[in-house]
C-alpha cells in the first residue's frame, strides 16, 4: 500500500521558490564554470585557408588473403611557406565524399563494411584488425589502443602538431584482413581536424584517393590418398 505524505502548503511554496532559487544559482555556476575553464569553441585557434601540399606516396595491396598483415602508407609533404596546423588523415569506406550514403563514408568505422541489417547497435563489422595505428607507439599503442595520432574526429588520425615548410608526415597503418571480399578503402588528407584548414594539391583540389582491395580465402589445404585422388584436407 503506497503512503501518500501531506504538509502545509506555505512550506511547499517555499521550497518551491527555494528550488528556484538554486537553479538560478546553479546555472550561474555552470556559466562561471564555463568561462574558468576557457567555454569556447573548440576550432578557436585553427586558422582559415589553404595550405599546399603534396602526396608522395599512397600505398596499400590491391590484392590480399585472408589473415595476412599488410600496410596502409600515407606520406604528405607541406610544400606551402606556412606551417600546417595539424595534419591529419581520414579512412572511409568506399568514398570520403560528403555528404556519402548511407554505409559509406565515415558512416561505419575506419577498415570495416556496413552490415544492413535490421536492430543492429553498430552496423560496423571489421575488414581489417588495426594491428599498429600510425604514429609513435607509446603506452596507448603499445597496449592496444588508438595511438599517439587518434583524434575524437570520425574515423580521423592527425599529427595533433604543426607541420613545418617542407616537411614530410607519413601514415602508417599496419592492419591484418580478417573478411574476404571485394572492398574499396578511401582516403583524404586535412591541415586541421575542425574543416577550417584546408589541405590542397597544387592544382587546388583536396588531396584524397582510393584503393580497391581483393580479399581472398588463402588456398584450400589437399592431400593425395594411396588411391591417387587428390581430396581436401591436410
């Protein structure tokens, strides 16, 4: 049986008013909060504009098995007279167009495919396992995590440093094909992760590529039998 409670309605008005009260003061400490912590936008310090660079290599195998450990090379040279705020490099699936459609782009993590299917919490299942991540393997690495260059980006790693005049970056990422099949990995190049730098190649488009991948099954183990047939198995 549920007890219902009764007091006098001068003192519920007061709490009332009291509760008012301390949201007001509430929200003005979350405001000051704010301000002491520097509440400001996260792109503030990321300059406009474009910077020139040069992609002097982009390499991954087009043809791979089951199992095998490859890797994705990405080597970016600034060729501008200018810094470049932070370098940054973005794996979709099939395109970095946006906006791309659904399955594609960032829309699913960087190496997987999109699985459609009804009722999923993640439609994302892995074509490659990140076996290394790019950048300096410190604890993060080491431990299996994202990496000195992770960024909280989708699907985005970045040198999280400038990038002086005439300087090269590479990306590597060393990555094992755990799905067979056909797949298309996608790539471009930023100078921020926040869209106000902007990365171009000398003919003033964005720096960006793809490689088609083939996945195969690695060759069925055989056997010959005393009889001469030749049958599956080891």
């Amino acid at each position: 049986m549920k007890r219902i409670h009764t007091q006098p309605q001068g003192r519920t008005q007061m709490r009332r008013g009291a509760g008012k009260t301390l949201s007001a003061l509430a929200a003005l400490a979350v405001a000051g909060g704010l301000s002491a912590c520097g509440g400001q936008r996260q792109d503030v310090h990321e300059p406009s504009g474009n910077f020139p660079v040069q992609v002097v290599g982009a390499r991954f195998p087009a043809k791979q098995r089951l199992a095998q450990r490859t890797t994705l090379v990405i080597r970016v040279r600034n060729t501008g007279t200018k810094p470049i705020p932070n370098l940054a490099v973005s794996i979709c699936n099939t395109t970095c167009a946006y906006p791309a459609p659904v399955g594609q782009g960032t829309s699913v993590q960087a190496f997987a495919y999109y699985l459609k299917m009804p009722g999923l919490a993640s439609h994302s299942r892995p074509v490659w396992i990140v076996d290394k991540p790019p950048g300096p393997c410190g604890y993060s690495c080491l431990a299996g995590g994202a990496g000195s260059y992770f960024t909280v980006d989708a699907n985005t790693w970045a040198m999280n440093r400038p990038l002086n005049p005439g300087g090269t970056a590479t990306f590597t990422w060393g990555v094992t094909a755990v799905t067979p099949g056909d797949y298309v990995v996608a790539w471009k190049v930023a100078a921020g992760i926040y869209g106000k730098a902007k990365a171009v190649l000398a003919n003033g488009s964005m720096p960006q590529g793809a490689f088609p991948v083939k996945i195969a099954r690695p060759p069925q183990q055989q056997h010959v039998t005393p009889g001469g047939q030749v049958v599956p198995g080891a």
